[in-house]
C-alpha cells in the first residue's frame, strides 16, 4: 500500500497545484469584473456632466435642423458606453470558452 501512495502522490500535488491555480483565475476574473463594472459607472457619469458642460457652453438652438452639438456629443458618449459594454462581454465570453477548453466548469 505505500508503494500506492507513493505513485499518487505526483498526481495529488499536481491536482493541488491545478486547484491553487483555478483560484487564483477565479480571483482575478472576479477582480477584472468588478474592476469593469467601476469603469462603466464612471463613463456613465463622466458622460453625464460632458453633456451637462456642452449644454451650458452651447447656445440655444435658432430654429436649425438636426441634433444639436450636445446631442451629437451625447450619441458619441453613449457610443463608447455601448462598446466598453460589448468589449467587456467579449471579454467574457473569452474567458469561458478558454476555460471550457481546460475543461473547467464555469457556471451561468
């Protein structure tokens, strides 16, 4: 039996490493959500008071056609919103087929 134990060993310390290391990954998927999910808030409001500075720096519109400068830099600013979103989906979605293709489980 303790010749056994000896030839399992390799694969116990090597399944601790694996363990150790997917907790670490897991730590710093967590981290890089979070982190993202800050980012996001501050865009927003950064985008909020750029669009609040415009319209106190734009004059009134005089009867012109089409969007005013404010709208103009408002649609931008909820452009870049709209894809820091999407790039951090696809950042996402990354990281779970890389897992998946370990053989990692991932949930949701």
């Amino acid at each position: 039996m303790n010749a056994d134990a000896r030839s399992l060993t390799p694969v116990t310390d090597a399944l601790a490493e694996i363990s150790e290391k997917l907790n670490t990954m897991d730590h710093a998927q967590d981290a890089l959500l979070l982190n993202g999910h800050a980012l996001h808030e501050q865009m927003q409001a950064v985008g909020s008071l750029l669009n609040h500075l415009v319209e106190l720096v734009t004059p009134p519109p005089r009867d012109q056609e089409g969007p005013t400068l404010s709208d103009l830099l408002n649609r931008i600013v909820q452009q870049q919103i709209a894809l820091f979103q999407l790039q951090k989906e696809t950042v996402q979605a990354v990281l779970r087929m890389e897992q998946r293709s370990l053989g990692i489980q991932v949930e949701g």
